[in-house]
C-alpha cells in the first residue's frame, strides 16, 4: 500500500462492505501498486511475450472485485485475501482459454515456494495446481485457504494468520502440510515438478 493511513483504509473497507458506490474506486489506487506487484510476481516465470501482463491481471481482478455481495472486508489482509481469489481466477480462466491443458503449448507455469525448504519448488501448470486446490479444498478448506493466502495473496504469515483467525504458529504448520500435500498430489501421476 502507497503511505496512507490504515484508518483511511478501513474507512473505504467499510463504505465498500455497505455498497457505497465509488468505494473500491478509491480503494484501488491505494493498493495498486502492491497488487501489481503480485500480479508481476505470478507472471515473473512466465515466458517472454505472454499475452497477460500484470497491468491486466491486476485490472481483470478489480473488475472480478466490483459486483462482490456478499463478502465483508474490514481491513488490508482480509481484501488481499478476496484479491487473491480473484487474481486465481484470472490466472485460471486466462490459462483455460488458451486451451493449455488440451495442447500442452503455451503453459502458465508457477513455483509454489515458501519459506520451509522441506520440499522442492514445484514447477507446474497454473490448471494443475487449481485442480489440486479443490482437492486440497475439499479435503480441508483451510489448507486451500492458507494456499491462496499466501502464493496468490502475498500475504505474510501474520497477515495470513489473522484473516483466518489463527495463530502464526497453526498457519505455518498448516502452509507446511499444504506444500507437501500439493507436492505429493502433482506428482502422484508422474508429472514433473
């Protein structure tokens, strides 16, 4: 975030969170650069000349972001948290109509890293990796969760702790479990990570 005040944000989260129109359009500016940021890191592995550039991931999330009902957002974390599902969504839907998993050409490839070297960087297709999240999702939600947090949020393990309302000490077990369990499903049919 450019240096605002934190209170000048949860002002515009909460006129957000009450459908005040124009509120995510103050909000942008104030969080575009961090965005953007991520946005160029997920694409940063990318191969030269890719057709979505960071400037068009961070606008297509916004976008995703402005018919938003039925979430409340109180404060950075949590809209970072809301950014990161929206910047997957982009990433996946950009990764389907390219027609990659089809035609193995022209893959969005990712590193899923952190900060425990227990496993390996996993290199692999951005569709894989979804897949694998809805099974992670649907084995624990919270592990999809700290995934999305922290690989397509950026968010740090506190950040991420106190939007899922635990201590740093769970998330950072919970991330750990999450990689290894993404590295073992991805690699499970002979996949190269």
């Amino acid at each position: 975030m450019t240096e605002t005040s934190p209170h000048e944000v949860t002002r515009i989260l909460q006129a957000w969170n009450s459908g005040q129109a124009g509120a995510l359009d103050r909000l942008f500016p104030l969080v575009y650069d961090e965005l953007r940021g991520l946005a160029a890191g997920h694409l940063r592995r990318e191969r030269a000349g890719h057709t979505l550039q960071p400037t068009a991931l961070v606008h297509e999330a916004y976008l995703r972001l402005l018919p938003r009902d039925t979430v409340s957002v109180e404060d950075r974390s949590q809209f970072m948290a809301v950014a990161a599902q929206a910047i997957r969504r982009v990433l996946v839907d950009h990764g389907r109509s390219k027609g990659r998993a089809k035609r193995g050409g022209d893959r969005l490839r990712v590193t899923l890293t952190g900060e425990v070297g227990q496993q390996p960087e996993l290199d692999l297709d951005i569709l894989d990796l979804d897949r694998a999240l809805e099974r992670l999702g649907l084995e624990n939600e919270l592990d999809q969760k700290v995934v999305e947090l922290k690989f397509f949020g950026g968010l740090t393990d506190l950040e991420a702790a106190g939007v899922l309302d635990c201590s740093e000490r769970t998330l950072r077990r919970r991330w750990v479990f999450a990689r290894a369990w993404l590295y073992r499903e991805l690699n499970a049919d002979g996949r190269q990570a």
